[in-house]
C-alpha cells in the first residue's frame, strides 16, 4: 500500500497515520450509515 519508496521513520510514521486515521473515520462513517441508518441522533 506504501509505495513512497524510502522515507524517515518518523515522517513516513506521521503521514501514515494520519492517512490511517483518515481513510478509518470516512470507512466507519459509511458502516455506520449503511448498518444504521436510523441510529443518528
């Protein structure tokens, strides 16, 4: 899935993460909408 070649740990570590968090809460936000549609408050 990385394909950014060879970058320092410590940057590498932050751009995925984020990148993580990111793609994580827009795939729950979709689940969430499509296993409960009716549960949004």
């Amino acid at each position: 899935m990385n394909g950014h070649g060879e970058r320092s740990p410590d940057d590498l570590s932050s751009v995925d993460e984020t990148e993580t968090r990111r793609r994580y809460a827009d795939a729950v936000a979709r689940m969430t909408e499509r296993h409960d549609p009716g549960d949004h408050v």
